[in-house]
C-alpha cells in the first residue's frame, strides 16, 4: 500500500473498463483520482459508450477506498474540456502528478473499405485525443516543478499490425512516437513519459458482437466461439487480460519503482507480439 500516496492522477476513459481498473488501483495504492470520460456514444463504433452512472459508479468506487475523487464529463477530442478538468483538479487537489490517458474506441474494416468518418473519428480520439491529454495536463506538471509520470494507453496494434484495423494501428502507432518525443522533450523536468502495450482486454471493448464476428469469421458468433478464437492472438493460451493486469503496469509505472524509467514500450501482451512460437496446442 502507498506506492503513489499523496499523489494526484487524471484519467481518461475513467467510466468503466481499462479507466476504471485504472482509478482503482492508482487509489488503492493513495493517489487522489481525477477521472473523466465522455459519457456518450461514439459516431463510428459497434458497440455503446460508457454512461454518466458509469462515471458515478467508478466514483463510488475510489470513494469506498477512502480517496478523494474529482469526475469531469469531457471528451478527449475537447482540449478546453480537458483544459477545465486539470483546472478543476488542481483547485481541488493542490497538484498533478499522474496522467493516464487510457480513453480509446475501437472499430473494424478491411482499410479500403473504411469511411473517411471512421478513420478520422478514430484518430481524433486515440491520437489527438491523447495528444490534447497531454497538451491539457503538462503545463500544470510543469509550473508544479513535481516531476511526474506519463503514461499513454497504446496496444499491441502500435507495435505489431492487424487486419482489419488500419485506423486503429495506425492510432496506436502514433501514440507510441508521441511517447517517445515527450520522453526526450520532458526528462529534464523530472517527467517520465511512458506507454503500455496490452493484448486483447476484458472490457466492452471486446466484449460485443462486431468483434466476437471479426475474430471468429462466423456472423453471430457466440462469445465462448469468440471466447476461443481470442486465444489465438497470445502465446500463453489465455483469450484476454483482466484490466488490472494493465492497471498494474500504470502503477509501476507511475511509482518512485520506475523512477528512471521513460521513453519505454510497457508490452502486456500475453506473449502476443513475439513474432515466432509454436501454435497453442494441448
């Protein structure tokens, strides 16, 4: 316990899911929470948003643990939205030492076949929505003179590619140079800038029809047919990671353990990304 006491974390994509697995641990282990979320649906994807009770539920949460937490309804493409929650956060909690920006979308097509809509609403979110994150909390980190930890949510789309995905690896693949550019440009104020890599993650993300068809082949897939087919994207023969297995690895990461640690690719992947193993068979 402790390991991020007195410290203050903004989260994004905070309602339910990764952001809330997120808000959890970082609050477990006595960071004050600032979390926010859009609290509507997406244009382009196949499943629904989380909802403002969602928000109030991860709310809940942090308070059971008794931690103080600040909830912002604020869209990630939204920089003056996010630019008030800092703000708001600040005046609340006195600081900013932690950013997690977790908020992502997912959506599926051959890459010829996507709209210009989807693929824009998807950069918008998972690569200028992260950059605004950034761009909203930095500042603050900075007149603060704290030092601090950034971690930015990537995948293993922005290390590897997938069929499928043009739009989103092409996402993830840019939070990934983002990363490495804020490493460089904020090390010498004391601000480590790291992101994490995670396979397939239980949350709604996945969860939903569109993907349990695009895993299988199948239209109308079940989600134990696509419960199966997920175990063929990692090495050890799982289909997914608990969110708190990448809360986890935002924890060390944001933790005085990890204290010379910047600029890394934090991969949770099952084993997914090595490019050579042996199918998974019993």
């Amino acid at each position: 316990m402790g390991r991020v006491e007195g410290k203050v974390a903004l989260i994004t994509g905070a309602a339910r899911g990764q952001g809330r697995s997120h808000a959890l641990r970082l609050a477990q282990e006595g960071a004050e929470i600032i979390a926010v979320d859009s609290c509507e649906d997406a244009k382009t994807t196949p499943y629904p948003q989380a909802r403002r009770e969602d928000l109030d539920e991860t709310v809940r949460q942090v308070e059971e643990l008794d931690r103080r937490v600040l909830a912002r309804v604020a869209d990630v493409r939204d920089l003056g939205a996010l630019q008030s929650a800092v703000a708001d956060g600040i005046s609340e909690f006195g600081r900013l030492d932690i950013v997690s920006a977790n908020a992502g979308i997912a959506s599926f097509a051959p890459a010829w076949e996507l709209t210009e809509e989807t693929w824009q609403e998807m950069i918008d979110v998972n690569l200028t929505g992260v950059w605004k994150t950034c761009k909203a909390a930095i500042p603050a980190m900075l007149e603060a003179g704290n030092g601090g930890s950034i971690v930015l949510t990537s995948s293993t789309a922005g290390i590897v590619a997938y069929g499928n995905l043009a739009h989103y690896t092409s996402a993830k693949h840019g939070v990934t140079g983002l990363m490495r550019v804020l490493a460089v440009e904020l090390a010498q104020h004391g601000i480590r800038v790291n992101s994490v890599h995670p396979t397939v993650v239980n949350t709604d993300m996945v969860q939903n029809q569109a993907i349990y068809d695009l895993f299988t082949g199948v239209e109308g897939a079940t989600k134990e047919q696509a419960t199966e087919a997920y175990k063929n994207v990692n090495a050890i023969p799982i289909p997914w990671l608990d969110p708190v297995d990448i809360s986890n690895a935002i924890l060390w990461l944001a933790s005085d353990e990890a204290r010379y640690v910047t600029g890394t690719t934090q991969v949770v992947d099952a084993g997914g990304t090595q490019p050579y193993r042996f199918p998974n068979v019993v």
